[in-house]
C-alpha cells in the first residue's frame, strides 16, 4: 500500500514516462540530457531512492545490477521533434 504523496508520485513518474522522448531507448534520470519532471518532483523522487535504491541490492538484486550498468551506457542522442505544420489558412 502506498501513501497518498507516494501513489501520486508514481502517477506523475509514469505519466512523464509515457511522454519521454527517448521512450525505451531513456538513459537514467542522472545522466538524461531532458529533465521531464517539475524541481518538486524531481526532489521527491532523489528522496524516495535515497531510501529505496540501497535496499533494492537486497529485495531485487538482479534489477538493481540491471540498473548500475544502465548507468554505464551512452546517452543516446536526443530525438528531434518534429514541428507542427499548420494547415489553418487564416
């Protein structure tokens, strides 16, 4: 069960996941190039792994060595978004 604050953060994690450009290809949030959550968030989410990444070595070690050499890997280059092109003739 998760508390109010925390089940909203994770709402908002997934929610800017879904919208990373990046999508599978996404760096870790330390070495991403495109910080996509609000300063708020963004300190929520350093304290919930600064409690949760330590124990993480222990309740899923597979996933936490999973996620150190996630952080080895090249950024990749960021995407280009396309512009929009209006079709509105007025």
């Amino acid at each position: 069960m998760l508390c109010a604050d925390c089940a909203s953060l994770l709402a908002y994690a997934e929610q800017r996941l879904q919208k990373c450009p990046f999508g599978e290809d996404k760096p870790t949030c330390v070495k991403c190039p495109v910080h996509c959550y609000k300063p708020a968030c963004r300190e929520q989410v350093k304290v919930v792994m600064r409690y949760a990444g330590p124990r993480l070595l222990f309740r899923r070690p597979i996933l936490a060595v999973r996620h150190l050499l996630d952080e080895r890997k090249p950024v990749p280059d960021q995407p280009r978004f396309k512009r929009r092109v209006s079709t509105d003739s007025g």
